[in-house]
C-alpha cells in the first residue's frame, strides 16, 4: 500500500479547492489532517483565471434561472395572498 485511499494511486492526491466556506470548516480541516496522502491547495478568493469553471457556473445560473418558470407546473397551487 502507497499511503492513498485502497492503495489506488500514487501519493500524495492533490486537491484544488475555491473559497467556499464549507471547504474550511472545522469538520472538512480535521478530515484533512488525518489523511498524509492529501495535499489540498486553495485558489484565491476573485481569482477566475485560475478557475476557468467559475465562468461557466455564472452563464449556467443565469440561464437556468430565467427559464426556471417555463418547466415549472404552478397551476395546482394556491395564488398569492392579499
């Protein structure tokens, strides 16, 4: 075993990770620590160069929000009150 999860792959696994408060929270830091074979590195906050995938989640949610209301079927609820 090489020290990675099951022995899969050579270690270290390197992780890149954006500012997203939940990647720093006290629970995912101490399921860091207890694993050598992972090396986490994180992205600056406003960084999208170094992100490329942060362009793409800003269109999608645009575009999945203004065509929301065209899939939704809303006419067995009740209208809004007064």
């Amino acid at each position: 075993m090489n020290g990675s999860p099951a022995g899969c792959c050579p270690a270290p696994i390197v992780l890149l990770w954006d500012g997203l408060p939940a990647h720093k929270s006290t629970r995912i830091l101490g399921l860091i620590a207890v694993r050598p074979w992972l090396r986490v590195y994180r992205l600056p906050g406003c960084a999208p160069e170094l992100n490329s995938v942060e362009s793409m989640w800003s269109s999608l949610n645009r575009g999945m929000a203004n065509l929301a209301h065209e899939f939704l079927d809303t006419s067995g609820l009740a209208p809004p009150g007064p």
